[in-house]
C-alpha cells in the first residue's frame, strides 16, 4: 500500500526527535497485548484451538436439543376422526391437537386458533379450553380410571383463570367422562316428528366445517337449521378443519319420536239424533291415552265411550290421541251425523204427461212413467219447493211434499230444457235442510 505524504512526514519527525531515546514499557503493557492476541486467535478459526466456531457450534446443538426434548412428536400425527356418542345432548371431541375456543360471553377476548399457543388479551392469561392427551398420559392414571386420565396440576403452574378439561374418547365408549365446555348446541334434543333443529356452532379459528345430519343430509353452514322427518337416534357431527386440514369431530345426540295414529267410527253409521245412543270404537294405534270431544262441550279419556245427545246437529267430533312421548295426533269428524235416517233427494230428469197436467199428484204408477218431479224423503216435517226457469221465472211452487210438479205451467207443458228447483225445510228432529239442484225436462 503506498504510503501518504503526510503519514511519511510525520514519522521521519517522531524519529528525529526520539530517535536516540529509551523508552521502558509498564509491567501491564505485556499482559494487555497477550490478552488482545488471545482475542484476534479467538475470532479466526483454528482446528488445533477452542474458537468461536466450536462455541457456535455448541450453542446450536444445545438449541436443537431443547426444541427436540420439550417438543412432542406424537401429537403431530394425522388426526383420527373416530368419535363415540355420550348420549342426547351430550357432545365428543376426538382428535390429537387442541383447538381454542370461547365462552359467548368472552367471544370478544379471546383469539381462537388449532394450536395450544397461549395469549394474553385484557392483561388476563387465556388458554385452549380443551386438551386432550393421548393414551401415553392415561397410563399413569389409576386402575379403576384405566384408559380415561385424570385432570393434573402443578402447584404455582397455573394461574386462577386456567381450565384444562381432559378427555381420552375410546370408540362407542366413554367412561368417567369430564365435562366439557360445550362446543356445538341445539335448539331442542329430542321430539317429534317432524322435527325442526337449529344448531349452533360455537369454535372459532376454523377454516372450514361440515355438519352431518344422520339421516344422510349434511350442511357446511355454520349455524344451519334441519327438520327430521322419520323416527329415530340421529347422531349429528360437526367436523372442523384447521391449518393444514387439520381436523377435529365432535357429536350431538337427537331423538326424534313417532307421532301416534288417531283413528274411529261412529255406530250407528245412519244415527238419528237424538234418538240413538252414540258409541265411538277406537282404532288408533302408537297411543297410550285420549280425549274425546263430543262436539256438545262434553269429552272423555275412556279408550272407547259411549254419548248420548240432548237434540240433534251438526256435531263435530274429534279425538286426540297421546303417544308415551308426549307426541299426539287429532282427527275430527265435521257434521258426524249429517248421514242419519232423515233425507230427502230429487231425481235429475222427468218426462211430462202429454195428456194433460195432473196438478202435481204422484203415485207409483205416474213413479214408473216418470211423469212428476218430486223427492225422495224420510223424517220430513217441513218442506217448500220452488221451480226457476234459467231466466229465474219462478214457474212452480209447493209447500206440500205430496204434491210435486206435473211439467205444466199455466195449463200448457213446458219446453224442453234445465230447470232449477231449490228446496228448504226442517225434519222430525228440528234438523234444517236447503237444497238445490238442475231438473232436465224431456219430451216424448
């Protein structure tokens, strides 16, 4: 390197004026230069001598160590979705990796993720709500919890606020089970059919979830709503996938119960009221218990009663029957007894006598010949026939039912075509009647 012309001035000055002096170094000059070439050999690798490279080395090795020491390489396999039911309403997490999650009412503290990574939030230590160890752990547990581990604590290694629910799920089988906090709910866990569920998923931190039904139905909604509509024990899972499609199951128990058959008759089926004593046979099937209602404010629980009515009308009866679980069924019978033994109906059609009218008198001769319009009736105490041509000519009327229309009007038969003919009264049993109805008149 070459040398300044300033730097060279001043060394041929230092040595003009020092150049003849002697100069004795202090005891500790020769201590602090060792010390500083110990240093500069430290900083520069030497395989024959103990450098910063072995230290480095050493360091990172320790490093190493410790994460494999305290790391648990186990509870990094693939998660087995195998779950197991704890009965209606009761839920299962099976898996080997801890999901946070949060109270409703903490929802806005905690910060919810897969990983068993502890935060703080609100100077408050917040953790996983759940942990569950693998069967490593539950072989330090006693014998008569063989299988299932108990929940431990250091002392001092837990703050308050620190909960940690262990749970080991064997296939179909739980015992000594802990409670957990409640990771998915219904609105209802059993009833009838059909039965309407809204389901409600409290995790957080998920990427994606599936809901599966039982009865082959599945949503990925979060919060989805399903109606059962065949009896029986559907087991509803709720599957979460984390980073890494890490996932976690967990179960709820549904009991959906057959709905009861109302069945009956009415005997007499032509029951004239109120004559008649009214028995009820019951055919219904599924129920343990009933009610009837008579449609005259009277009802019974008997399994078949019998009823007497006061007077006659268009009763309705109904009966109700209740299954063991609280499930029922109606069926209702409006106007029970409009078929008694009291009627009266009218032909379609009739054809005049061409030989003149007959002011209406029939018999089973003018009957066989067709020649007069008028009912068939049993139990008639009042009666009003009318006759409209289809302007709404009223053309004939009588209020004697013995007497019926010959097809004349005015002495002169009638032409061909519809009529109209509507008919009120009452029956024997004060029982009212309106009818009406189109008549064809033919010619021979």
């Amino acid at each position: 390197m070459k040398e300044k012309k300033e730097d060279k001035v001043l060394r041929d000055i230092f040595r003009q004026k020092l150049g003849n002096a002697e100069v004795v170094p202090s005891p500790s000059v020769r201590t602090d230069l060792l010390h500083r070439l110990e240093r500069r050999e430290f900083m520069h690798f030497n395989p024959a001598r103990f450098n910063i490279w072995y230290a480095c080395g050493i360091i990172a090795a320790g490093v190493a160590a410790a994460i494999i020491l305290f790391s648990n390489p186990e509870k990094k396999d693939k998660i087995s979705p195998d779950y197991s039911p704890v009965g209606t309403g009761k839920i299962i997490a099976t898996d080997n990796q801890s999901l946070k999650l949060t109270e409703p009412e903490d929802e806005g503290k905690l910060a919810d993720d897969f990983h068993g990574t502890k935060k703080q939030t609100n100077n408050r230590s917040e953790i996983s709500s759940e942990i569950f160890h693998d069967n490593k752990t539950a072989k330090d547990n006693t014998e008569q919890n063989k299988g299932i581990p108990e929940r431990t604590e250091a002392a001092g290694s837990l703050d308050n606020d620190r909960l940690i629910p262990e749970v080991i799920a064997e296939k179909n089988k739980l015992r000594n089970v802990k409670e957990v906090e409640c990771l998915i709910s219904a609105s209802v866990s059993e009833g009838c059919i059909p039965l309407k569920v809204k389901f409600i998923n409290k995790a957080l931190g998920y990427d994606s979830c599936r809901w599966t039904f039982g009865d082959g139905g599945y949503s990925e909604e979060r919060n989805p709503e399903w109606i059962f509509d065949v009896e029986g024990e559907y087991e509803v899972s709720l599957k979460l996938f984390g980073p890494d499609r890490i996932e976690k199951v967990y179960a709820y128990v549904i009991n959906v119960y057959p709905k009861p058959v109302a069945r009956f008759e009415i005997i007499p089926e032509d029951a004239i009221l109120p004559d008649d004593e009214i028995s009820f046979n019951n055919f219904s099937t599924g129920a343990v218990k009933f009610r009837w209602y008579f449609g005259d404010s009277n009802t019974s629980e008997l399994f078949a009663p019998r009823h007497h009515y006061s007077k006659f009308w268009n009763y309705s009866v109904s009966l109700v029957a209740y299954s063991e679980q609280g499930c029922t069924d109606t069926l209702i019978i409006s106007d029970a007894f409009t078929g008694s033994g009291y009627y009266i109906e009218f032909p379609n059609a009739f054809i005049p006598n061409p030989e003149g009218p007959s002011n209406g008198y029939y018999s089973s001769k003018t009957d066989e010949s067709a020649h007069v319009f008028h009912p068939a009736f049993s139990g008639v105490s009042e009666y009003q026939l009318r006759i409209f041509s289809k302007r709404g000519v009223l053309i004939f009327e009588s209020n004697d039912i013995n007497i019926g229309w010959d097809g004349y009007y005015k002495g002169q038969i009638s032409e061909q075509g519809v009529y109209i003919w509507k008919v009120r009264g009452k029956f024997i049993n004060r029982e009212p009647f309106t009818k009406m109805g189109d008549v064809i008149l033919l010619k021979k």
